[in-house]
C-alpha cells in the first residue's frame, strides 16, 4: 500500500503544475503503474513458497495446479437447474462442463506431446506447462509445452485462434507475402505448415489442424530450419489433430 500511496502522491502533485487537459492522462498512467508494482509484489509473494524457518524443521511442499472442473458434478447440477427451469444457473453449468471437457483434452493432449526433444537432449519443463479453455466450444483454447537446453528454446503450442489460423492459411494460399524475414510452405506428416525467419534467430513454424486449430512451434538460438522440422516430427500431429475432434 505505501507504493500505491507514493504514486498518488507523485500523481497529486504533477495534477498542480500541468495543464488541465493532461491531468487526467497523468494520473491515470501513474495510477496503473501502481497497480501494476502492487500486484506484481503480491504475485510474487503467492509465487514464492514460503521459506522454512530453522526453529520448526518443517519441510516444504510444493503445491499443485488447481484441478479442473468436475465435469459429471457440472452436468449433475445442470440437469438440476433445467428441472427447476432456472436457467442462468443452467447457462454457468453448461458452461462450467464445456470448460471441464476442454481442459481434460488439453491434459490428454499434454500427455501425448514429447516429454523431450533432439534425442533428449532438451527436456520440458513441467511447471511451464499450459493448459487454458474460456469453455466456449475450443475458442481461446491454448495448450503449451516449452523445451530448453543451455542455449537453444522450443515452445510448442496448440491453439485456436481464427486470426492466426487465417494468417497462416494465408501463407498457403498465397495471398499473403512480406518483405520482413523469410517464409515457406513445407509438408509435415502430410500437413501442409508455413516456416517463418526473422532474419536474426527465431523460426516459427504453423501447422493448420482443421478449420479452427493450428498447431505451432516456436524456436529462438537454433542454428537452421532443420532443427525445427526434426522437433516437429516428433509430435504426433495426426494424433493431436484426432484429439481434438477436428476434421
């Protein structure tokens, strides 16, 4: 609190000496940028595990990820509510299940990708994983897994995102073309995929799944394409695609 009461200080100050019109944009920048060190502290300090003191001993344990929602408890209540014809709640049930149903995809999905890449020689890292559903019938769905060895990182993703699917479908059909970096169209299992380079260290590679989901892979200090084509072929695209219902 003493951060956000510095701010508003600095905030009430700057509103004296500067014209009327900017007051407002003044303020409001510092005021977010309290926020933001106040919440990023709090972040941090729920981040943080609690430190073992020397006077109790106590071991510390690790915490797991929140489970998702208990989809059959979801349809349960759901059936409920349309008996009692009330509907909002049957709305935020439905909804509440979608979600459930999403996640355990995004899990079982999870489990199927690599645990490692290049022969073992870039392990993932567990607590990066990411699994995300707004329960909207996959819209906003990300799965995530990151790799990493001393130098080289590779970040896996499967999303849906009809923007992004529609600027690689671009690439495909050639009605889309830059003079930023370097693109081509490649095959991968039998899918056709875009590989993109910045120039300088970054290849991408997009991989369109269906007509809502594409799968891509992202790769910084790698030293060709070839590492990103060989990574790739080592996810089960087919599989992935199967998984997630799309056509």
């Amino acid at each position: 609190m003493k951060v956000l009461y510095k701010a508003l200080g600095v905030a009430a100050l700057l509103v004296l000496i500067h014209p009327v019109d900017s007051q407002a944009q003044i303020f409001d920048k510092l005021r977010k940028k309290a926020e933001d060190m106040i919440l990023g502290k709090e972040e941090k300090k729920e981040e943080e595990p609690s430190e073992t003191t020397s006077s109790n001993n106590k071991t510390k344990v690790k915490g797991k990820k929140l489970a998702p929602p208990d989809v059959q408890m979801a349809i349960d209540n759901a059936n409920a509510s349309l008996e009692a014809k009330n509907y909002s709640a049957l709305r935020n049930e439905i909804k509440e299940a979608l979600t459930g149903v999403e996640l355990e995809i995004g899990y079982q999905i999870l489990e199927n990708m690599p645990t490692s890449l290049d022969g073992g020689q870039m392990p993932y890292t567990e607590e990066q994983d990411e699994v995300v559903s707004n329960g909207i019938g996959f819209i906003g769905l990300v799965i995530a897994r990151k790799y990493q060895d001393d130098v080289r990182d590779i970040k896996a993703s499967i999303v849906n995102n009809s923007t992004m699917l529609a600027f690689y479908n671009g690439y495909l059909t050639g009605s889309y073309s830059s003079n930023e970096g370097e693109h081509k169209t490649i095959t991968i299992q039998g899918m056709k995929g875009v590989i993109t380079f910045d120039g300088d260290n970054k290849y991408e590679l997009g991989v369109p799944l269906g007509q809502g989901s594409i799968f891509l892979l992202a790769a910084l200090n790698c030293s060709d394409e070839n590492v990103l084509i060989s990574a790739a072929n080592e996810f089960d695209l087919n599989n992935i695609k199967m998984l997630l219902g799309e056509q």
